[in-house]
C-alpha cells in the first residue's frame, strides 16, 4: 500500500471502511459472474464433453475374482499413520 491509501485509511471510520469493503468485494464478483457466464461451454465443448464421458464405463476384467483381489492386496502399501 502506499502513503496515500495509508493515510485515506487512518481517516475512514469503521462503517466507511465495511462500506468501501464492500463495494470493492460487489465489483470484484459482479466481474467474475460475467467472465464465468461467456466462459459457459458452447455446443461442441459440451458434445466433446459427452463424447469423453461416454468412454467412462465399468471395469472389465477376465480374471477369476480372487486373482483380482490377491492382486489388490499385493499391492497396498502401509499407511505412515499405521507404522
């Protein structure tokens, strides 16, 4: 801050100060809102979207269920929290 903000400052009582605080904080959003607003995804940013949720699936595998799990466990690593 420079002296010139310092000294505005020390001159604001508390209800100025919650004022321009407040002032300040309305600009700052209504300015977010509006870029947020023209960032919304357009038609094909929202089909590329699906396109790649669609890959989204379940998990497939061959193995038999206990080969997934002793896999599971062989891998697992201790917690630091539980040494």
């Amino acid at each position: 801050m420079d002296k010139s903000t310092t000294n505005l400052l020390n001159f604001l009582s508390f209800n100025d100060l919650e004022t321009l605080i407040q002032s300040i904080v309305r600009r700052i959003l209504k300015s977010e809102l509006q870029q947020l607003q023209s960032n919304l995804p357009n038609p094909s940013q929202s089909a590329q979207t699906d396109t790649l949720l669609a890959t989204f699936g379940t998990w497939e595998d061959d193995r038999p269920v206990d080969a997934i799990i002793d896999e599971i466990y062989a891998t697992r690593t201790l917690n630091s929290l539980e040494a």
